[in-house]
C-alpha cells in the first residue's frame, strides 16, 4: 500500500478532487524522472562501447613487434601516428600527333615500277606506293584490275595487254601477283575445262610463258608476287598450287618469284588474321572476310617485294637520289700538252734495276734468265747481301778504345 503524505490543507479536509488531481501529477513526474535515468544510462552505454571497440581495433591493427609484445601484448604502448603521405600532384601529359612525313616531289627522270594483276596486285600497289613514298627517285604505275585473272580472257585479256603496257610505260621493273580469282573453268576455242585438270593447266601455263617471255624480250625485270593463305582451307589448297606453278615458270624464264606465304601463316602453316608487321609489332592483317589485306598488312607484302625493287634499282631508291641525267653533262675535254723545249724527257725501264736483275732488258722485252752470279740470285738463294758499306743501315765501325791513365790515389794510413 502507498501512502502519499500531502501537506495541502484541502486534501486534508477531504477534497478528492484536488487530491487526485495531484497524485496524478506526482506519478508522472516519476515515470519522466525513470525515463530520464535510462536514456542517460544507454547513451553511456553505446559510448563506452564505441570506445572499447575502437581500442580493440587499434590494438588489432599493431602488430607485435618484439618478443615480450608477442608474449604479453603490447598495451600501454601508444601507436604511432600514422605518417603522412604528401600526394605529388600529377602532370597532365600531352601527347603530339605524329609529325605527318614530307613527301618530296618525283624527280624528273624517276624510274617507273609497273603493277599489274587483280585485286591482290591492287593492294601490293598501295603498299609499295607507302614504301616509296619518300622515294623521289621512284614512281609507282598502277595498272591493276581487282576482277581480272588468267582465266576470263573475255574479260581482261593479261597476255595481251601486259607487253602493250611495257611499251607504253617502259619501266625499270614489272611486278605482278594475279591468281586469286582463277579458280574456275576455263574455255578455250569452245572446250570447257575444270580447274587443276591437265588441260587446264596446260592453258594457264602457256598464258604465263608469255607475259613472262613479253618481260624477258624487253630486258625488263619481272617480279611474280606469290599468292597469301586465306581463310578457307580449299581456298589455301588451290593456292599451294598456283604458287608451284609461278615458281616453277619463274626460274624457266628469267623471272623472280616473291614468296610471301610465310608472312601470313602461324607457327603451324595455317591461315592467321593477325601477326607481325614490318617493325616486329602483332597487329591485324588481314580483314575479317579472310581475303584482304588491312594497311599494316598491305604494307608487309609490299616489304617482301620492295627488297627486290631496291636490290634491282639500287641508288635510285634513295630518299638523297637527285636524278641529274648523265645526257646532262657536259662532254669532258681532252687538251694535248704543249711541247714545252726545256721539258726532259725520260725513257721508260723496268720498275726494277737492270744491273741488280743481271739484265738489261727493258720492259716489254723478253724476260732473261738470271745470272749465275747476280746479286738478286745471291741475295734469293744465299741470302748475301754484298759488303756493307758505310751508310747502310746494317753498317757497324767499332770505335778505337782511348786508353785512361789512372790518378795517383793517396794510400790511406794504417
């Protein structure tokens, strides 16, 4: 039972109202005054906790050191603030564009590479014309046709127009690579023939004799670019057989087979999209429908053929190469000396002394046999050299000995 002790007079003489009124007010100052008390209470709760968790993790973080901190910890020891690290600001680096390359002007008298063939021939042309490009004493003719091919004479007609071209443009080298569309039939005076059969070939072979015969007639070198590998494994195959067939007519007639196959393969023989360029770096080559070539790619099967074309061209090649014409020149003048009387003339001898020989031939005469007794015999079968005389280098006069008379030496006391 609780008693509440109140000192109002009212609520002593029995006023109930106001005595309830009170005690109510008294219980809620209570509840308040526990409600206060706890709040306080978990609030230094969650402090002391924050405290000994962050300690913890602190502690957690050093590790021992010594011997005696792996044994009984390292409390009481203050952690060492951390150091400071000055962040160095960073420098934006600019990078130039690659300075674009002077191409200097084609000197007037240039020589001309000419270019023929299909559209593998196109993309060589592009790639020797990057090649050369800072050439001034080379000039690349493209005269290539993407569709064209030794098959469809009905089309492009190469035996025929290749030795027109020579004509027209003279060059000092011809280079062809054609044979990438040829694998079809082919028709000759009204008979149809299938690809690879013996009288298949047997066209196509003469088709190459005389575009290569038309080079050889002109005295004008002719390179015969290989054919690359390409995606489909039939399509590598036939290749693999047209290139026997351009290496073989090639060193029949004069020609220079260029083999570029294993440019474009991997470690095992097979079609590759990517590989090394001319300066060592792996990037793409070839284009994603396996039968062109991208511009590194260009570029690397035009190098195969370009060492051929500076071998053959040689100084012309030259990013110094000026081109004077040597018809340029002036024609060299050739004056006759005066005759001149106090001039003495001499007749010419034999380079070596006629009397240490034992002759006195001239030169241009019949050579004498050596005498018995003559100082080259002597000097080549006997080693003797004559007597020395003074002033040789072998000379040697040994000087008179002066005789000294000794000085009357004092003979020392005993």
């Amino acid at each position: 039972m609780t008693f509440y002790v109140i000192e109002d007079l009212d609520i002593a003489t029995g006023n109930r109202a106001e005595r309830t009124r009170r005690m109510k007010f008294w219980r809620f100052l209570s509840v308040q005054k526990h409600a206060a008390t706890i709040a306080v209470a978990a609030l230094a709760c969650l402090y002391l906790a924050a405290t000994v968790s962050s300690a913890a993790a602190q502690e957690q973080k050093r590790k021992p050191q010594t011997l005696i901190e792996l044994l009984f910890g390292n409390k009481g020891k203050k952690e060492p603030p951390p150091k400071k690290t000055r962040v160095k600001p960073q420098r934006s680096v600019s990078r130039s564009a690659p300075q674009a390359v002077e191409v200097p002007e084609k000197v007037e008298h240039a020589k001309t590479v000419l270019v023929v063939g299909d559209f593998m021939a196109g993309t060589l042309a592009k790639g020797l014309e990057e090649a050369f490009e800072t050439s001034p004493g080379i000039v690349i003719d493209n005269r290539t046709k993407g569709s064209s091919g030794l098959v469809r004479q009905d089309y492009y007609d190469w035996p025929v127009e290749f030795p027109k071209l020579l004509d027209e443009v003279e060059p000092a080298v011809a280079v062809i690579s054609v044979g990438a569309n040829d694998r079809q039939e082919m028709s000759v005076d009204g008979n149809t023939y299938s690809f690879r059969t013996p009288e298949w070939t047997t066209n196509y072979e003469a088709r190459i004799k005389t575009i290569m015969t038309a080079a050889k007639q002109r005295n004008i070198p002719l390179l015969w670019t290989g054919l690359p590998s390409f995606r489909s494994n039939a399509f590598t195959a036939d290749m693999v057989t047209l290139n026997s067939i351009y290496r073989k007519w090639s060193e029949k007639n004069d020609a220079t087979y260029v083999d570029i196959w294993d440019g474009f393969v991997d470690e095992e023989g097979k079609f590759a999209y990517s590989g090394s360029d001319i300066d060592g770096q792996q990037v793409r080559l070839r284009t994603s429908d396996g039968l062109g070539f991208t511009s590194s790619g260009r570029r690397k099967q035009a190098f195969y053929v370009e060492r051929f074309i500076r071998r053959i061209l040689g100084d012309a090649t030259s990013e110094n190469f000026t081109g004077i014409p040597l018809s340029n020149l002036p024609d060299l003048q050739f004056f006759t000396p005066a005759n001149n009387p106090e001039l003495v003339r001499t007749d010419p001898i034999s380079i070596t002394d006629p009397a240490f020989d034992g002759s006195d031939t001239l030169l241009g005469g019949p050579a004498p046999e050596l005498a018995a007794t003559s100082p080259l015999r002597r000097l080549l079968e006997n080693g003797y050299t004559g007597p020395v005389t003074e002033g040789r280098a072998d000379y040697y006069k040994p000087q008179a000995l002066q005789t000294v008379e000794p000085e009357d030496v004092a003979t020392p006391k005993q």
